[in-house]
C-alpha cells in the first residue's frame, strides 16, 4: 500500500482531473464511502480516489499514472457482486465504468452487439428486443448489474441450463491490460486461431486488466414460452423433481428452486402468488419452437407430479410469468422484510446430490443459530444459501463466516466448486485449497504474473497469500478484515 500525504493526493487529484475532466474524480471521505464494498458489505476499504473514464484512452490513461505511481487499482461496475470482487484495495483507485455504458453497434444479421462494460445487462435485450433479438445471460440482478461485471465473474443465471454462462456469449473483447497498454482478445466470429484469449479474460475478476469493449453474442427470441410453477411439501421432492424432469430428455431454458423462508419473504415483498405453506416451489420454463411446446409442459408437469408435487400449473398468461419471475429475481430483495442484513452463498455441486447438501446446509446454519433461505438454480446445481444475520449482535457476523465456510466445504466434498457465479472475490480466497491443490494455484499464479506483474490491478483478490502460492507483488499487510478476525490467509 502507498499511503499518499495530502500534498501528493491532491496532485494526483489535479491531475487525474485534467486526464478525465471536471467531475470525474471523487477524493473527499464521504465521497468514497459510497464505493467502499460491494454487494457482500462484510468486507469494507477506501480507495484514495474514485474516477469516472468515459473512454478506451482515459481508462489506459488511468491505468498508467497508477503504474507510475504504484497504486493499486479496481475497476468496478454497478458494485453488485456479491464476493467483494470490486473491494478497494485500501488507497489507490476505483475506476468505475459506469459512464461508460453505450451500446456501440448492433449487427442483426450477424447476431452480434458491441458494447460498453458499464452497460447494464437488461439495457441490451431492451436495445435489440424490437427487432427480435435478446441477450441470454440474465443474472437475477440483471435490472442493475452490467455487462462487464458479468464479464469479470463469468455469470449466468437463471437460463445458464440451456444457454450456458456468460463466456458462451462473448466473441472478443477491447482490454485495457494492467500496464495500460490496449489490445484487442478474440474477434467477432465464434471460430478462432490460436489460443482462446477472450474466453481466458471472462472469469478473471479483473485480475488480467479492464475490458473497454465487448463483442457479444445476440440471439433470436424463442417462439414459444411456457413457464410451469410446481409446488412441494418437501424440499426432497423438489429437488427430486430437478433431476426427474432432465432424466426425460428434457432441457429447460430455466429450472428454479424456493424455500419455504424465502417464499414467505417474497409473498411479504411483492405477493407473487407463491403458497406460503410449500415447503418448495420450482419454476420451471421451457422455450423454442411453438410447435410441441404445449406436450414438453406436459412431460414437466408430469414429472413433478411423480417426484410428490400437489400441485403443478401453468402460467395462464405473459401477465402471471412476469409476476412468477418478479418473485424469484427479487427473492434477494425481499430478504430485506425479514432480516437486517444477510450474506448470499454460491457453490455449485451435482444436481443429484440436491436433497444431502440443502439438508446439510440447514443443518450447518442452524447449528450456528442462525437462519438461511435458499433460492437457487436447481437445473445447473448452483445453490445460493441466503444467511440472515443481525450486524448488531455481537459475534453474528463470525458466525455467518464459519457457516459459509462449512457450506462450501460441503459442496467441494461431493465433487462441486465454491463458486458458480460469484466468483471467488475476497470472500473464497481461504477456500481455494478445498478445489485447487498448491500446485493448481501455483500454475494460475503464474498465469496471473504474465498479465499482471506488479500485482496493482485488482490485488488480493482469488488467490489465498503469496506464502501459499508463490505470487509476487507489493509486501502483504493484513486486510482490515483479517484484523477483525472474519478472514483468514494461509
């Protein structure tokens, strides 16, 4: 960490300005809370400065007087994710890509679209959606998160059972590496020469540099959608379901699981037509061809039928799908009529193994005296354990930690990962070991190094210490929540 006397910051701060232009740069303390976390507020840190590029040149701009200087920088979109992925590295910049969120050009007959990273994710099938067009990766904060966070943690959501995550979808990307030099990964066409650059870039939690363009993948709208909710006294069934449905040959587009707790959350919220005495509920959504899509509903309905559903509908119009979809995107949300705070889990594991782990995830939490709502991607075996919490009360928040930790413990003992969407943050650097041995680690460092040498873009984050894996960068100091014993290296 370079700890900047007021005489230097304000240099920088004259000269930032003149680089970006007037209001482009926040320095003062009250300025700077408003980025000290992202969406997991757990972990907290102040940059020094906060600036707002508008372009490809500003950002290498940015990125250069950083190297110059020696400070650690973040690039950071809407500040959603939920892994303290964009975390100030305590001093340095944030560099927020917010005012960089244009949709560049759109090519229909190509089904391709470049755009800005700050762009956010729903802006861009509103873009394409007159002529028929969407773009499939939708995590369930897509009304707020951006294209480029997406690109940083490789996300999903709900439709990645059919449509795969978010590097199936991305052709080339414009990046800003980490000494501010600019080049061009990937292209414009799906089949490519050499190494899979772009597809290396998507997943690396802005550890490789900052994505300034990005070439996507649109696609056509689906002619038929049936969106099927089934309904269980039991979160066995459910998950039985889960795996009943695609034993049939069948792939939906989407395959959602609600708790008990979170329905009752999200009937509170927004009254979405949930029953609030299911133990569970799946949503299920089928799309493609009109033709045979009435028999596929079918073949779902039944197949919950089977597994215990006692009841099984579907939605009688676009008005009860968008109301049934409102509850699940919003589940998150709604947590905040029942709780003061909670930390959102993400592990994945095989689907088949649903019923043992959400038994050992509600037995994990209550242990800990805690309570967890669990709304997830059953089709994919992405869980997202919901742990509610009170700041207020001494030693809460350690305890949320230690059951996080035993619930990801858990999804890598049955052959799952730690993160499906996520990523890994800050929040995982200590669960690295459980999926990676210290050569695995190694190895990525290594990768890591050929990118980004000086360790300033996006530092501390993924990789558990240097001690165990050999990375080189500036001298490790304790992270404030080290300090506060909610993390631990090793």
């Amino acid at each position: 960490m370079v700890v900047l006397d007021a005489a230097r910051k304000q240099a920088l701060r004259r000269e930032l300005s003149a680089l970006l232009g007037k209001g482009s740069v926040l320095s003062e303390p009250e300025e700077l809370l408003v980025y000290e976390s992202d969406g997991l507020v757990l972990f907290r840190a102040l940059a020094d400065f906060v600036v707002f590029p508008t372009s490809t040149e500003q950002v290498a701009a940015v990125v250069k007087l950083a190297n110059r200087e020696s400070l650690p920088f973040v690039a950071r979109g809407a500040g959603t994710g939920l892994s303290g992925g964009c975390l100030p590295a305590e001093g340095g910049l944030v560099i927020s890509l917010m005012r960089m969120n244009r949709v560049l050009e759109v090519d229909y007959d190509n089904q391709i679209a470049v755009v800005e990273p700050g762009l956010v994710n729903l802006h861009l099938s509103w873009a394409v959606g007159p002529k028929g067009f969407y773009f499939a990766p939708d995590p369930s904060s897509q009304q707020a998160c951006t294209v480029g966070g997406n690109i940083a943690n490789n996300s999903g959501g709900p439709h990645t059972l059919k449509y795969g995550v978010t590097v199936n979808h991305v052709l080339g990307l414009e990046v800003v590496l980490p000494d501010g030099e600019i080049m061009w990964l990937g292209g414009r066409t799906r089949e490519a020469q050499g190494y899979d650059m772009a597809g290396l870039f998507v997943g690396s939690e802005g550890t490789f540099g900052i994505a300034t363009k990005i070439v996507v993948r649109i696609l056509k709208q689906p002619q038929a959608v049936k969106t099927v909710l089934a309904v269980f006294d039991s979160i066995e069934q459910a998950s039985k379901a889960v795996s009943a449905v695609i034993a049939r040959g069948l792939i939906p587009a989407a395959m959602e699981m609600i708790d008990q707790l979170t329905i009752g959350a999200v009937e509170d919220a927004f009254g979405c037509g949930y029953p609030r005495d299911a133990a569970a509920a799946l949503l299920i959504e089928l799309d493609g061809l009109r033709e045979g899509m009435e028999a596929q509903a079918e073949r779902v309905m039944a197949a919950c039928r089977d597994c215990g559903a006692r009841d099984v509908r579907a939605a009688r119009d676009e008005a009860e799908r968008q109301l049934l979809w409102k509850g699940r995107k919003s589940a998150f949300g709604a947590y905040g009529h029942i709780s003061p705070a909670y930390m959102v889990m993400d592990g994945v594991i095989p689907r088949t193994r649903l019923p043992e782990v959400l038994r050992r995830v509600n037995e994990i939490v209550a242990s800990y005296g805690l309570r967890v709502g669990n709304v997830f991607h059953a089709g994919d075996g992405n869980l997202h354990p919901n742990i509610l919490y009170d700041p207020r009360v001494p030693g809460e928040e350690a305890r949320v930690v230690a059951a996080g930790g035993e619930i990801l413990k858990v999804c890598a003992d049955v052959g799952g990962s730690i993160s499906g969407e996520h990523g890994i943050g800050l929040e995982k650097v200590d669960y690295m070991s459980l999926i990676f041995s210290e050569a695995d680690l190694d190895y990525m460092g290594r990768l890591r190094d050929a990118f980004n040498p000086r360790n300033l873009c996006n530092p501390g984050k993924i990789f558990p210490s240097r001690k165990a894996c050999g990375e080189s960068g500036p001298a490790y100091r304790p992270h404030p929540i080290e300090e506060k014993g909610l993390a631990q290296r090793f």
